[in-house]
C-alpha cells in the first residue's frame, strides 16, 4: 500500500535543521490518524517526516490501532535518527538533548 499523505493529523512536531551561519530550516514529522487496512482486520498508521529538499510518507502496521501508533512512534525514532546521521548530526528538537527527538527508542 503507497500513500501520498497522512489524511487526518492527529499529531505533530517541529525540529531544526541547524546549518553554519544560516538560519535553522524546520522538518516536520507529522502523524495520522490510525485506520483499519482495507480487507483485513489489522490496522495502519501513517507518519510523514518532511524538510528541506525530502518528504516521507510512509506506515505502521498493527493488530489494533494502539499498536500501530505504538509502532508508529518507534520507526519514527528510527527515521529520524537515520535522516540525522545523514545530516552529519545538525537536526535537533527544542525540548531535548543532542540525539534526542522525544520519540521512544526501537
């Protein structure tokens, strides 16, 4: 299943990109709201991860719709610490320490 947006947002959060002697760029990760899967009994949940020059749209899986925000949140963690290893370590949350996205660990 491709999807081209989250539809209803239930959740949302900014962070900055940090560059040298430029003003910070915002990436936004952005949470839908859960939904069962078409012809099946277990459910989604979708999450976008956008910025300068990148968007992702992409989804959990779950048995029930808390698990799939449950797993939502944690390969959030995971595309966020990748997408910050790309970007040389300058992404960062106002409320959190270096690294630290305020999103649970895998």
């Amino acid at each position: 299943m491709e999807l081209d947006s989250v539809g209803e947002v239930i959740a949302t959060r900014e962070l900055e990109l940090m560059s040298a002697g430029e003003a910070p760029q915002m990436v936004q990760v952005t949470m839908g709201k859960p939904h069962q899967l078409p012809e099946h009994t277990d459910y989604y949940c979708p999450y976008e991860v956008k910025g300068s020059g990148f968007r992702k749209v992409r989804y959990a899986c779950g048995i029930d719709a808390f698990q799939a925000l449950q797993l939502a949140l944690q390969a959030i963690s995971v595309e966020l610490e990748v997408l910050n290893k790309e970007l040389n370590g300058r992404l960062r949350w106002e409320c959190g320490r270096e690294g630290d996205f305020g999103f649970p660990d895998s």
